[in-house]
C-alpha cells in the first residue's frame, strides 16, 4: 500500500475559538474486544483502563480507544472517509523488527518516504490490527498515538469545516492549494492537515482511495457512512453540549442521532454527520473532565 504524508512542523493559519472541542476518542466495533485491548496494549504505547465507570477501553495519552462487540466481523475495505490512524517511533526500523519478533501481521511492510515528508530517515509501516483495523507506524519524535487520516472528495473544505466547528488548527504555511499533487503516481494533494490536542488529523483526497484500491471502488462514486464499519466513528468532547448542538445545527450540520446522558448524567453525547459520511461523536464527559490538561 502506497504511503502517507506528513506536515512536520507547519505554522498555524486559522484555528476558531468557538466552539472549541478536544480529541476523546476513536470507536472501533471488534468481535472480540477484550483479545484487541489486549493487542494494543501489548504491541502500542497505551494502557488498558475503564472508560465510564464499568467499559473496559484502551487509554492513548490523551484520548481513547473505545470499543463495540459485535457478532460478524466488521467491514474493513477503504471506501469510507477513515483511512487509519497511528503511533509514532523514534526508530522505526527498530520499533518495526520488534513488532516483527512479537508476531504482528503487516498490511504494509517498513517503507521509505523521506522524499515526501522531506525528512531524511523517515519511515512508514502499516500494521493489519484486530479486525483488519489499519494502524500505521511512522518516524515520530516520540512513540505515542498521534495521528488519524481521513479521506475526503474535498480535502480543503473537510479542513475547514473541523476548524470551523471543532476549533482544530489548520497547519500550513499559506493559503491552502487546490491543485492535485501525485506522489509515485498516487494523489496526495490537494490536502489538509490540522491539529487538535495531541493529535494530528490528515486528510487525502478520495483519488488517493481510488487509485490503491481500483477493486474496492470499482463502480463506486461516493463514500460509505464510517457507521458499523471497522471504525465506526470518532468523538470530540465539549464543555457545553447543548450550546455545541446549537451551534452545529445553526449552521446547517446535520445532528443524527439528539442528546443523550449516559452514567446518570455523568455522560452527555449525541451524534452528527461529518463531511464525507463521517460519523462524529460530540459528548460532554464530566468522567474525563481533564483530558486534555494530561501531557
């Protein structure tokens, strides 16, 4: 599989000041959740913890993995707007020879792109997770979770509307460019790349999708919903829920699933519509009221 990309130090060119929101969590359907929890945390850097008081979930630094049992396994091709999401290495090749010695099956093996991240020595590899889940390794100044790649028909304003909505940090040194950008003859431009919190939210167009997974996509013009798929959908937490929905819903994002309370009011959440199909979680978790404050 061809790789991914990178902003590695890049200023900061819009971030909105409301609604501000911070990165919760990413929710994976599993057949066996307590065999993946044990996978993450035996191969990643991550620790198993309980989430809401009795869900048995995985903790990334400042966010978590959260998980849903099902009885089927769930669908892992590429044709919904969440590509994968990782960990970074501060040696990769050492980091990779060690998941080899443990048994870790690779979608992808160790692969150079120094060229494209123009940063010498840099590598990727993409680990086939629990469930086909897609977990890729990269060069990184550090070895926590830290990145989510997305897919999008129009990279540029999925960015904006997350910094819009969500108050993430659109990284870039100007004005973003719409021109397609090929990359070994894979389309990785035009594209985004934002922050929030810890973690870095890259965003590839769908010809990118197109171009590596011709069977996958054969006839089809538009994305799958993430809902039931191996990544069903991503959470961002607020201070002010219902002024969130409000909010959201004033400017036309479409509120799928309205408020609801969880742990005897404890938990606030509802679910949106994201762009390209992309179910959003948005919660307030007064559990975790400190997320964001953990180094």
């Amino acid at each position: 599989m061809p790789p991914t990309m990178f902003l590695l130090g890049a200023a900061l060119l819009l971030a909105q000041e409301k609604p501000a929101a911070h990165f919760h969590h990413i929710h994976l359907n599993s057949t066996d959740p307590a065999s993946a929890i044990q996978f993450y945390t035996s191969r990643l850097d991550c620790e198993a913890k309980t989430f809401g008081e009795t869900e048995q979930a995985v903790r990334t630094q400042k966010s978590w993995l959260l998980f849903h049992k099902t009885a089927s396994a769930p669908p892992a091709e590429i044709v919904s707007a969440i590509w994968h999401f990782g960990w970074g290495a501060e040696d990769m090749k050492a980091a990779y020879q060690k998941q080899l010695d443990m048994g870790t099956r690779f979608d992808t093996p160790i692969t150079d792109i120094s060229d494209l991240a123009n940063y010498p020595g840099f590598f990727f590899a993409y680990i086939d997770g629990p469930d086909h889940a897609l977990i890729e390794l990269n060069t990184a100044r550090h070895h926590h979770f830290g990145h989510l790649h997305l897919l999008s028909a129009d990279p540029i304003a999925a960015g904006e509307w997350y910094a819009q909505h969500f108050g993430a940090r659109l990284l870039g040194s100007g004005k973003p460019s719409r021109g397609p950008v090929l990359y070994r003859g894979f389309p990785v431009g035009p594209s985004s790349s934002l922050m929030i919190d810890n973690v870095n939210i890259i965003i590839f167009p769908m010809g990118y999708a197109q171009t590596a997974f011709p069977k996958q996509w054969a006839g089809r013009k538009t994305f799958e919903s993430t809902k039931g798929r191996v990544v069903d959908h991503i959470g961002f937490r607020v201070d002010d829920l219902a002024g969130t929905l409000k909010q959201l819903r004033g400017a036309g994002v479409r509120v799928t699933e309205p408020e609801r309370t969880a742990y005897g009011g404890k938990i606030k959440y509802a679910f949106l519509e994201g762009p390209d199909r992309i179910r959003i979680e948005v919660l307030e978790d007064h559990l975790d009221a400190a997320n964001d404050a953990q180094p």
